[in-house]
C-alpha cells in the first residue's frame, strides 16, 4: 500500500504516543498495544516490539473489512481451534505490505471508535485488576468511569465484549490524552 502525507502523519504521531507510553511508569517489557486507524485501514504494534522502540514502518496494516469478518463467524467449542480460526482471519486481513504478525488485540482496537488507541499494562494496574476484589477498588478510586472486561479468553471474545461497553466504545472525554 502507497502511503499518503496523511498516512505518514498518522504513523508518526501513532509513534510518537508509543514512545511516550512505552516507559516503565506504563509497561513492562513489550506489554502494551498502540494502533491509529482510517476507515479502510487498521495499523497496530507488531507483536515481539516494545512501544518505545517502535517506528512508523514497523506497524502492521490490517484490511478493516478483512479484519471484521470475526464478528460473523460462529466460533468453535473447542480453544485451540477458536483460536486457530482467529489467527487465520488476522492473517488474512495483513496487508501485503506490513512485516510481522499484527498483535493478538487488534480486534479489540479496531472495535473501539476512537482513531488512536493506547494500552499499556502497567504493573500498579495490573495488580488491582488481579486482585479478588479489583473491580470495586477501581470503582471506588476511579474520578471517571470505566469498562470492566471479566476474565474470558482474548483476541475475538474481548473485542466482542468491548463493543458492549459504551465507556470502550465512547470513552469519556476526559480519559482520551
């Protein structure tokens, strides 16, 4: 895919919020997803990178349409071939020309209505969210409200959790950077 002035603007600035979450305050490792999209086109972190070390080039490009197939596939029983199903429909929808496997969360990043998506999984946070009574810690010290996705499997089930949220999908203005 040719790349437009305002593709490149968007992967810059895409970056440049994946350098500025990709410190220690916000992830460990390479834990963590940052993705921007078009109408057509989602572009996400590749797997095994680091938020901090990511360029432009590095996103993988996923077709949209491609990529939203997983919501009319009646998924199987069994995970593993949940999974395998899942896996193909993401391959299927790289562009030909991204390098790397896009990132296991891209359907929940292009579910959410907002152009730029940041995750990070910050340690603090993933200590309450853990926690027996997380939610309700998160409740009671949250200024603004949140999605709370329960523990299901990744990839599809949590894109199609997210789009039931209407804080996911429509986030409050004041938790959007």
């Amino acid at each position: 895919m040719k790349q437009t002035q305002d593709t490149a603007k968007l992967l810059e600035q895409i970056t440049a919020l994946s350098h500025q979450y990709g410190t220690p305050d916000y992830v460990r490792g390479g834990g963590g997803n940052t993705s921007v999209k078009t109408a057509k086109t989602l572009w996400v972190k590749p797997s095994g990178t680091t938020l901090k070390d990511l360029r432009p080039d590095l996103f993988v490009a996923l077709d949209r349409a491609k990529l939203s197939r997983l919501y009319d596939i009646v998924p199987p029983a069994e995970s593993a071939a949940r999974e395998t199903v899942v896996k193909d429909v993401m391959g299927d929808a790289v562009l030909p020309s991204s390098k790397g496997r896009a990132s296991v969360e891209a359907p929940l990043h292009d579910s959410l209505a907002a152009t730029f998506v940041v995750h990070t999984h910050p340690a603090l946070v993933n200590g309450i969210t853990c926690a027996k009574e997380g939610k309700a810690a998160c409740q009671k010290c949250s200024p603004m409200p949140f999605g709370w996705i329960t523990s299901i499997p990744a990839t599809r089930s949590v894109c199609r959790s997210g789009t039931k949220s209407k804080h996911l999908r429509n986030p409050p203005a004041a938790s959007r950077p």
